[in-house]
C-alpha cells in the first residue's frame, strides 16, 4: 500500500458531489453510491484520495473538533 498523492476531506452536499453522475464507477463504485447519496437526496460528506471517494465522515456527536471518518471498500 502506497500513501496518497491527495486527501480531500469535504462537506456534505459540496459542488464535486452533487454534480457527480451517479454512473460514474471510476470515482465512487455503484454499489457505495447509497452510503454517500441517501435518501431523500441527502448527500454525506466525503474523503477523496487521489480523486476517488474513499469514504465519508461527520463531526462527532457532543465532541468538539472529533470528527469521525468511515472508511468505504474500494469495490470496482
């Protein structure tokens, strides 16, 4: 394993997520696209390593500055 070129860490509903085609697996693969689009067009704030979501995170629930990070399995 290599370390990434890039890390991106940004927030819901960011313009690199809600103009990404749904059909597009070279960034996010189809069967993750419902852990970062959600119901009712809700959109989770993502990690993007080396132009590619890698996972998604949100700020911990009553702990300042913790933030918690979920990894997604790079599945193509």
């Amino acid at each position: 394993m290599t370390a990434a070129a890039s890390v991106r860490v940004l927030p819901g509903f960011d313009p690199f997520t809600n103009e990404l085609p749904r059909r597009v697996e070279t960034v996010l693969a189809r069967s993750r696209h419902q852990l970062v689009h959600r119901t009712a067009d809700w959109v989770r704030a993502i990690v993007v390593t080396d132009g590619v979501i890698a996972g998604t995170w949100e700020l911990a629930a009553g702990k300042r500055g913790r933030v918690d990070v979920s990894p997604l399995v790079r599945q193509f």
